[in-house]
C-alpha cells in the first residue's frame, strides 16, 4: 500500500488531513499561488479528512438503518464482507487500519438491521471518544438515520 505520508516530492494527502492543515501543507509543497481573493471558490473539490468522514459515516449508518430486518444468510455474509473491504481501501489510510484493527476486535454484527445499526454505532463512538467529540445516543439511530426525528422536525 501507497505511503500517504508527507516528504518533499509528495503532495499531501487531502484525505488524510483537515482542509487548513492540507492547504498549509499544499502551499508549502507548490510554488506560490495568486492570491485567495482572486480565486473564486469552488464547490467540487475533493473531500478533506473530516467531509470524507462525515459522508462515509452518513452512507455507511444509512446502510445499515435499511438493512433487512432478517437478512438471508448471503446477504450476512455480505455486509460482513463489504465492512471488511471498506476498511481495507478507505482513503485516509491512518483512518483505515485504526477501524481495520477495530473489526478485528469487534467484527460486524450482520444478523439482523437493530445489531448492524448498534454495532456500527459503537465503532462510531469509538471514533468519536478517539476525536473527543460528544458520543451518539445508539438508541436513536434509526431516527437519525431512516426515519427521521420523533418532533417531526425532518419532516
């Protein structure tokens, strides 16, 4: 697997870093740019280290909150199989063999939709203690991620 560390030939690793760290570091690797002002903002840029991991929480906890009730064997199997997969090419590699080493030790939950959405809940609040951030109420996942706030409040 590619190093996505940082030397002097490489550019940095947007995936890996949070946008002011990335631009800081991309400033000091490149030659000098026009000023900001004169460079209009763009929308379509490639996600830095905390858009890529919001998006990829998002779709992963709304995976699991339209996983079936009661999954056939294969599709167990499966959803097993692809946490595993994505784990091993996520792009912020740091990223990926922290929740690599994490799956050993807790693999993925795939019996029924309830034990997937709480597994997955936990290894977010892994992370989440990992980034000292607030953990989620696992208890409220699907609201969160399916069907939406009880106040109505999605609606």
């Amino acid at each position: 697997m590619p190093s996505h560390g940082i030397d002097e030939e490489e550019k940095p690793c947007r995936a890996c870093t949070d946008f002011k760290t990335w631009a800081k570091k991309q400033n000091r690797v490149t030659s000098p740019s026009p000023s900001k002002q004169d460079i209009p903002k763009r929308t379509d840029c490639p996600l830095d280290k905390d858009e890529l991991g919001r998006s990829s929480w998002g779709f992963l906890h709304s995976m699991a909150s339209y996983f079936p009730e009661k999954p056939t064997h294969s599709q167990s199997s499966d959803m097993a199989r692809f946490f595993n997969i994505f784990a091993q090419f996520y792009p912020c590699e740091p990223c990926a063999l922290d929740f690599q080493e994490d799956i050993k030790k807790n693999p993925p939950k795939t019996s029924s939709r309830d034990e997937l959405a709480k597994w997955l809940c936990e290894r977010h609040n892994t992370v989440n203690v990992k980034l000292g951030k607030p953990k989620f109420d696992c208890s409220k996942v699907h609201e969160r991620w399916r069907d939406g706030w009880l106040d109505g409040s999605c609606d």
